[in-house]
C-alpha cells in the first residue's frame, strides 16, 4: 500500500502525517507527502512530533509536481485548498478528502499556538491511524 498525504504548503500538515504513517503503517507500506507549494518544515511541527517521539529526519517539503499522483493506492488530502485544487487521479475513488485546520495559520500566544500545534498533530494522528486500521479489516 502506498499512501501520499498532500496540504497547501507540505511544511506541517502532511510532514506530520507523513511521520505517523512511518510509526502507526504496517512496514511493507509506503508513505510521503506533498504540498500545492513548499515551504520548509516549520520547527514547531519538528517540536510537537519531537514530543511524541517520533523525528522528522530526512523529511524534506516536495510539491505535488514532484510525484505521480497515480503511482499511489491512497491520496489523502488535509487541507481545504489541497482538496479543492488536487488533479485529476486517473481512479478518483484512490482520494480521501480530511482537512484539518492549519497549525501554521494559528494566531496566538506561544503557549496556545503550540496547543494548537498538538491538536493538529493529534487530529492527524487519528486520521492515520484509522487508515491503517480500515485497510487492515
């Protein structure tokens, strides 16, 4: 099973399901991730994955351009501009539609904003996990 996580700016979102992917996915599959853009890799997303122990080594930002779509069994889609502006998959049926909110737009003291980035990393987490456990029913 390969399954490719895409959001607006690969710098968050996707990064942090790419992660938990490696963590909670069966060894044989495969994950990445992709954004409509780049960005890199904020350093409070590297913080909150951090906490779970879980490291983003390696990780780098792509961008929808720098992979075939089709080559994946599984398109998951975490943000609402990632969805809207997603091409066209040969088998629309291979996309799932799960937008969370963006840690990245948060706007708040230290404190909430690194709250929200757990609540976003936590959100993910479940989205993953229940991949991983509806593929394996």
């Amino acid at each position: 099973m390969k399954v490719l996580f895409i959001c607006t700016a690969n710098s968050c979102r996707s990064q942090m399901a790419e992660a938990w992917g490696r963590a909670l996915f069966p060894a044989d599959w495969e994950v990445a991730s992709a954004g409509l853009l780049t960005y890199r890799i904020s350093r409070r997303t590297r913080a909150v994955m951090a906490e779970v122990g879980l490291d983003m080594a390696g990780q780098e930002p792509k961008t929808i351009e720098k992979v075939d779509l089709d080559a994946f069994d599984l398109v998951v889609t975490l943000s609402q501009e990632a969805g809207q502006y997603l091409p066209q998959l040969a088998d629309p049926s291979r996309h799932r539609h799960c937008p969370v909110a963006d840690p990245m737009a948060f706007a708040g003291t230290p404190e909430e904003t690194r709250a929200d980035f757990r609540r976003g990393r936590d959100e993910i987490r479940a989205i993953v996990a229940a991949i991983a456990a509806g593929a394996q029913s």
